[in-house]
C-alpha cells in the first residue's frame, strides 16, 4: 500500500538516460606538424584516436586584423554508436613554465566517430614547439 491508496502496476522502463565521456585530446606541436600529416594517440575511453591536420597558419595581419598561428584539426575514433547531444572543449596547462593558452572552437558538429577544431594560441603571436591537450567531455544519447 502507498501513502494514499493501493499502488498500481509498475510502468514501462524509461530511456537509459545519458552516457558522459571525457578525454584528454592531443594537441601537436606547431612546428612539428604539416598540412595532411597525421598521427595517433591512444585513450581510456575512445580508444586509438587518429588525427589530421587540415590547416595551418602562422601569426600574421590580414586587412589590418591580426591573428594568432592556429591549427585545424580533424580527430576520428571508433564509433561509439550514439548520439552526441552536446560537446565541451577546453584547453589544458599543466605546464606552467610554457604559460601557452588555447582557444578551442569545434568546426564541424561532433559525432560519435569524429570532430573538428580550430586549435589557435591566445596567448601570443608565438608558435608553439611543445604538444599540449585539451579537454574533450562529450555527452551521449544513451
């Protein structure tokens, strides 16, 4: 018995609600890296990530705008075979020495096998000649 009365049957099993994965996505060092050259990383939660550079652009001005060198990158990894509702980036610093600071814009919409960003240092007009990460959190249609 309920608090008010006779409970009734139980209902249909809802949906399973929602996944979260987070990683740690490689950044390659500028100066390292070419248009179309590509690599690879291995991750706890999506596996081997491969990743292509798209486009690369030093620091320069363009009809008096200046702008940073910045690199676009294409990840690709397993199908996780849901759909990503929504997606986070954010750059990470664990070294304090280089003090380097990352804008992260995605290019494309996220999938549940790839995403593009537009990697671009905020920090300085300076290219970078370390690899950093950034912070992926995808959220999935579970």
């Amino acid at each position: 018995m309920g608090p008010t009365g006779q409970e009734g049957p139980t209902g249909p099993q809802g949906k399973a609600g929602i996944r979260i994965i987070v990683s740690n996505m490689a950044i390659p060092a500028f100066t390292s890296v070419n248009i179309l050259d590509m690599g690879s990383f291995s991750d706890e939660s999506l596996g081997t990530v491969s990743w292509r550079i798209l486009n690369k652009a030093g620091s320069g001005e363009d009809e008096g705008m200046r702008y940073h060198p910045h690199l676009e990158v294409l990840y690709t990894f397993g199908d996780l075979n849901q759909s990503v509702l929504a997606a986070y980036a954010q750059a990470l610093n664990e070294n304090v020495e280089s003090c380097a600071n990352f804008g992260i814009t995605f290019r494309t919409v996220p999938n549940s096998s790839s995403l593009t960003v537009l990697i671009t240092r905020s920090d300085s007009e300076q290219e970078w000649d370390t690899s950093f990460e950034f912070l992926l959190t995808l959220l999935l249609d579970h």
